[in-house]
C-alpha cells in the first residue's frame, strides 16, 4: 500500500475519540498535519530555549509544575500516545491502560534535569513521532484501539499529540512566561 502524504490525514470525527480530548484536537489547525507537527516544536523549542534557568524552575501557583515539568509532562504524554498510535497502527487490539501524570511528573525528576536537555528531547520524541505518522496509510490511520476504557483511532491520536502540546505551549505563554 503507497505511503500516505502529509496532507493526507484528515481531521478525525468525534466518534473516533473520547470527548475529553475533542479540546485537544480543536486547537490544531486545518492543513498538512505532519509539516505543522514538525514547524509546532520548531516553534516550542525556540521559544523555551531562551527561558533563564531560574524561570525554568517557576510554577505559577503552589502545586502547579515548573516550566521543567511542564516540558517532561509534554514528552511523556507524546511518547504514550505515539506508543498507542502504533500499536493500533500495526492491528494490536489490546487494551491499553491509562497513566496517570501526576504520579509521572515527579517521577520523571525533571527539576534535577536542565531545560536545555529536555527541549533536546522533546525534539527527539517529536522526530519520532513525526516519522511514525508520514508513513501511515489510511488503512492504519482508521484503525481503532481501546486506550484508558476509551476508544481511539490512530489518527485521532495523531491530532491529540499536535493539541496536547498546543494547549501545553499556551498554558506555558500565558501562565509562566508573559510575567502575569
């Protein structure tokens, strides 16, 4: 089967993903899903990669996560989607659990690491999942999996990755960088 082109992942329905995550796919933009995933963490990156080492360390509010955590919270969620993409991609059918990233952040020690080092890879996990994507077919795109009790298809998974960090990259500009 041809390799699909980027352009060619269309928007996924709302039957192909639980409502809670209809948030995260409204935010991506129409157009070619792959080239703005890559042009998207060309645009987060640069723009953590001026942040100072001691707003890197800032939460906004008590009990929030820092900048650092932030950034961790994004590459762990992308590698757990892009993880049940392929799975379902390549005709797994099993159940796939939840995680839970509250209990992920502080376990991943992201404060003891430099921004420098997550954004690198937060690039990597991205150029990985871009490379997953580009060479889906529709076949693979539509396939369904259960993830968290919920049904999904990949490209819906495709699209929730591109929002999560959409909505991250917000939060981020109007909570910790824009000093109010």
């Amino acid at each position: 089967m041809p390799t699909m082109t980027h352009s060619s992942i269309p928007r996924p329905q709302a039957d192909e993903h639980e409502a809670y995550y209809g948030k995260y796919i409204a935010l991506v933009p129409d157009g070619d899903l792959v080239s703005m995933l890559r042009d998207q963490n060309v645009e987060t990156v640069r723009l953590l990669r001026g942040v100072s080492a001691s707003k890197a360390d800032f939460a906004y509010a008590p009990g929030k996560w820092t900048v650092k955590e932030v950034v961790g919270h994004m590459i762990d969620a992308e590698r757990i989607f892009a993880y049940r993409a392929l799975r379902f991609a390549r005709g797994d059918a099993t159940d796939l659990p939840g995680f839970d990233e509250n209990s992920y952040v502080p376990n991943g020690r992201f404060n003891s690491r430099t921004l420098a080092d997550l954004l690198d890879e937060l690039e990597v996990v991205r150029a990985s999942t871009i490379h997953l994507a580009k060479h889906l077919d529709e076949e693979a795109l539509t396939r369904r999996g259960t993830a968290n009790r919920a049904g999904v298809t990949v490209r819906a998974l495709i699209y929730i990755i591109a929002g999560h960090e959409r909505h991250h990259v917000g939060l981020l500009r109007d909570r910790y960088l824009s000093g109010g």
